[in-house]
C-alpha cells in the first residue's frame, strides 16, 4: 500500500471517529437523528448510534436533521467526506503553472505551501447555530485527533 492509500485511510477512519462523536454526543443529550445523504432520507428519527452510523457514508455527505423531545428540529450538521483532501499529489502555491509538457525538462515540482490547503479533514462541513454549543465536544475531540 502506497503513501496515499494509506493517507486516504487514515482521514477515512479519523472522519468516522468524528462523525461517531457527534453522533453520540447528540443521543446522550437525549436527541433523534435523521439522515439524509443528499439524494434521499436514510433514516427516521432514531436514538441508536450503530444504526444512524450504519445509515451514514452512502454518498460523499450527509445530512443531520437533530429533533428534540418534542420532535421539532433543533438543528442540522452536515458532514461533507473527504473535504479538503483534493489535493494534488503535492501542494503547488497560488498562481503556479507548470512547465510546458513538451519543455525537455520540466521544473521540479515547487516546495509544499501548507496554507493552501490542511491534511486535516474538516468532515463537520456545516451546522445550524442553535446546534453549534451542542457540538463543541465534538470539535474539541478533532482537535486531539489533529497531527
């Protein structure tokens, strides 16, 4: 397995720890969750972890509707999969154009610029503002998971 296999599975589980997070963060606090994965609802108002886990990842997002116990929404998260890891296989700085294939020989590839973009996967893509305090554990947890 090459480097970027491995890179790809190391932001794949380090997403799904985050999303499992959030998941469980927001069902302790007493909330059903529905899942929409951006063509079509996954599942109805449930309160089991495994099962809105197991509904999640059938598209490159997902959509969280968060019901309180009156069964109004309280919020949404989106989860986008994948955010921020397009990236070439090496950075290359903001107004960079490589060489003419036909040069006889092209420049070296110019040295990373991290603040182009992160390695580390921004999976909470979008959240309502009433949900934002009740995700904060959640944010911090990626924190810890960061480098």
């Amino acid at each position: 397995m090459g480097p970027t296999e491995t890179a790809n599975q190391k932001r794949i589980e380090t997403e799904k720890a985050i999303v499992k997070h959030a998941i469980a963060g927001l069902l302790k606090l007493g909330y059903l969750i529905t899942v929409n994965d951006g063509e079509e609802t996954t599942l109805l108002r449930s309160a089991n972890v495994d099962t809105i886990f197991a509904a999640m990842f059938t598209t490159d997002e997902d959509f969280l509707f968060v019901y309180d116990c009156s069964r109004s929404v309280f919020g949404t998260v989106r989860f986008i999969y994948g955010n921020g890891a397009e990236a070439p296989p090496f950075p290359t700085p903001r107004g960079f154009s490589f060489p003419n294939p036909s040069r006889p020989f092209p420049l070296p590839p110019p040295p990373p610029d991290p603040i182009f973009f992160s390695p580390y996967p921004n999976v909470i893509s979008d959240y309502g503002d009433t949900i934002r305090a009740v995700l904060e554990p959640t944010f911090a947890f990626a924190e810890t998971l960061q480098g």
